[in-house]
C-alpha cells in the first residue's frame, strides 16, 4: 500500500479535473497515479476526492478495467454506483 502522501496529490487533482462521468475519472485517475494504479489506490482516491462511502468504493473497484470474471463492473455499472458522488 502506498502512504497517502503519494496519493493525496491525485485525489486533489482529479477533484479539480473536468470530467464527462465515472468511467472519466477512472481513466484519469489511472493516468494521474500512473505505475501506483491499482483497484486500491482508486478506492482510496475516490474516497479522498469526492467523498464517495466506503462500500461504493470497494464495488467501484470492481471495475473491468482492473479484472474480469463474472463480478466485474461494465462502463455503464461504474457510472450507475458513482453518479451520487460525481454530480456537480
């Protein structure tokens, strides 16, 4: 696990980032900790830049972009959990 130092600086960064929804901000998120992405540092950083709860965070990093099988989240379920948290 990294010390939240190293990732502090993406959250604040992605909170100010322009952003079209969920999958936007994984992207950028995985952009912004560059080799430090990893289904843990985006739970961590989600939490951090837009509040999301604890448990929404644990299913976010779900997401098919981090690893398949049959509990994986689509594009369209990672939107569907993370739109209360992403609003503007």
């Amino acid at each position: 696990m990294y010390a939240p130092s190293l990732l502090d600086p993406a959250a604040e960064s992605l909170k100010l980032t322009d952003f079209v929804g969920a999958t936007d901000v994984a992207r950028e998120a995985r952009t912004l900790l560059g080799e430090r992405f990893s289904s843990v540092t985006f739970m961590y950083v989600l939490m951090r830049a837009f509040e999301v709860e604890y448990a929404a965070a644990c299913d976010a990093a779900r997401w098919h972009e981090f690893h398949g099988g049959p509990r994986a989240l689509s594009d369209a379920d990672l939107e569907t959990l993370l739109a209360p948290w992403l609003v503007r």
